[in-house]
C-alpha cells in the first residue's frame, strides 16, 4: 500500500512555512505536498493544477486548507468531491503535526483523527495555565 499524502492550499504558500516547523518536531517529513495560491494564478488555473495533484494522491490522503470560504478551500472543495479526498480547512500546526506523525509512524492515515485535532488547537492559554493551577492546587 502506498502511504497517504497531505495536500497543502494555502494563500501566497505559507503551508511550507508551518511544515518547516512540524519538521522541527518530527525531521525529515516527505508526506506533504503544496500548491499555493498566488495571485497571477485564475481559479481555473490553479483548480487545474490542484486537479492534476490530487489524481495521483493514494487512498486516504487528505487536503488541508487555509480557509473555509476562500479559493483554497473552494477548490478544494470542488477536486475532493470529484476525486472522494477528505477536504478540511483551518490548517493550522497541531493538524498538520498529527497528520504528519500518522503517516510517519503508523504508515496510514485517519482524516477524522487529524480534523479532531485541529479543531481542538485554539486555546486559551491563560485560561487554561490558571485552570491547571487552580486544579493542581485543590
């Protein structure tokens, strides 16, 4: 079985920069895969190119993108529903981290694993320091 891979749409290509952190973590990372939206490029053009990508991705890959709402998420959107690959927006490190780590190390990939994980990354981070401490505390 071929391993899954990770599509990246983002806005002007800043997906590379955030892999360039998940790689901090985890090294070398050869699962991920960008196509950036950048301003020369029409919707048509850049569907296209996100069209010829994603025919060649094994089975349960999956496409992250930057926005709901905007181009990315737009094409994505409209590739994955022709080509059956799960399409998630709001990339942000923890879903990209996990995503990375299922492929790395269990050779697979579970899209609602990685959905779960990025929707759980907005924190409170005072909030939740001085919960832990009031709790540590009890």
């Amino acid at each position: 079985m071929e391993k899954p891979q990770i599509l990246l749409l983002t806005h002007g290509g800043w997906g590379m920069d955030l892999l360039r952190g998940v790689r901090m973590i985890l090294g070398e990372v050869d699962c991920v895969t960008e196509i950036p939206l950048t301003p020369e490029l029409t919707l048509a053009d850049y569907i296209g190119k996100v069209t010829e990508f994603a025919r060649t991705m094994p089975e349960h890959s999956v496409i992250l993108t930057d926005m709901f709402g905007g181009t990315t998420s737009n094409a994505g959107a409209k590739v994955g529903r022709e080509l059956n690959i799960p399409v998630y927006s709001g990339l942000n490190a923890p879903m990209l981290l996990d995503a990375c780590s299922q492929i790395m190390f269990d050779g697979d990939l579970n899209p609602q694993e990685v959905l779960e994980s990025g929707q759980g990354a907005a924190k409170d981070v005072v909030a939740e320091i001085l919960e832990s401490l009031k709790n540590k505390n009890a």
